[in-house]
C-alpha cells in the first residue's frame, strides 16, 4: 500500500480552519440561547398584559327530593345541602 505523506504547513491550515469554525459555532450556540431565553421572557411579558379574572355564578337549585347532587349540562355537580326549615 502506498502512503502519501501531506506537507505540514496544509495540516496546519486545516486546524486552523477547524479552529475558526469551532469558535464560529460556539458563538452561534451563545446567540441562540440568549434569543431563546429573549423570546421566552417576552412571552411571558405579552402573557402577564392580560387580567384573569374568576366569575362565580350561585345558582339555586331545586333538586325534588332533598339532595343536593345535580346534574347540569352532563356536568355532575355536588352543592352543599341547605335547607328552610319548613
């Protein structure tokens, strides 16, 4: 098998080069975490505008037999069973 022999001033070349892109990249893994960690707190700005605010609706209900489970809607709802007195 014959062997070829490279010149050591090409080798260097290349390292140098291989240097350069790893610095390259680096400095492309810095940006996009710092854009990442940008974009992250501007939504969390954009997201705090915004007031959350909780209704209640009391509502009463005669269930017909004294309970106080309903069912409204498909949603089954257990209230707290309070009476007249009647």
């Amino acid at each position: 098998m014959d062997q070829k022999m490279i010149p050591y001033f090409c080798h260097e070349g290349d390292m140098a080069r291989a240097e350069r892109t790893i610095k390259r990249l680096w400095i492309l893994c810095i940006i996009l975490i710092i854009l990442l960690v940008g974009t992250n707190i501007a939504w969390i700005y954009y997201e705090s505008q915004f007031e959350t605010e909780k209704t209640v609706v009391t509502q009463d209900l005669d269930t017909g037999n004294g309970g106080d489970a309903v069912i409204y809607d498909g949603v089954h709802f257990n209230g707290t069973r309070e009476t007249n007195g009647n």
